[in-house]
C-alpha cells in the first residue's frame, strides 16, 4: 500500500511516499508503527504516551480521516492509500 507524507513530516523524513506491505487483519495502527520504525524521526510528529495517535497529527484513509472510521484499529487493504499530514497552523 501507498503511504504519502506531507509538509513537515516529508521534510524530516526525506521522502515523498513509501510502500508498506499490508496483509489480512493490517490496521492503520500497524501501518503507522511500520512508518515510524523505518523513520524515527517521525515518531514525535505521530505518536504520544502509550501509543496513541499525536493530537494534531491528520491520518486519511482514501480520504477520510481516521478519527471518523475505527481511529488506530481502522484495517487497510492492499490498494487502500494513507495521507498522513502534520498539525496545521493557519493564522
């Protein structure tokens, strides 16, 4: 499955998108500890105590976000593609 970053998060990372390979009973959960593994930098921007998601942090299924299916325990399919963005700031 594709996963693509955006804003900050692209930068520190050093990339635009990464595949992650996604079997039966894979939740967004999954795929967001594989990211983070792979990238560490990221860890702060996605994850806070206990591994919940980040407050700010954006996670979109297909476009939706997360927090409007099952959050974390969201499960993905092979051709499901994840947006992740950072806080927003606007002004």
């Amino acid at each position: 499955m594709q996963v693509k970053l955006y804003a900050s998060l692209r930068q520190a990372a050093g990339i635009k998108m990464m595949d992650v390979e996604v079997h039966d009973g894979t939740t967004i959960r999954d795929v967001l500890v594989e990211v983070t593994r792979r990238y560490p930098v990221l860890v702060k921007f996605v994850w806070k105590e206990q591994g919940e998601l980040a407050e700010f942090v954006h996670v979109f299924v297909n476009g939706e976000n997360i927090r409007h299916l099952a959050s974390l325990d969201t499960p993905l399919k092979a051709e499901d593609h994840v947006d992740i963005f950072p806080p927003l700031v606007g002004g």
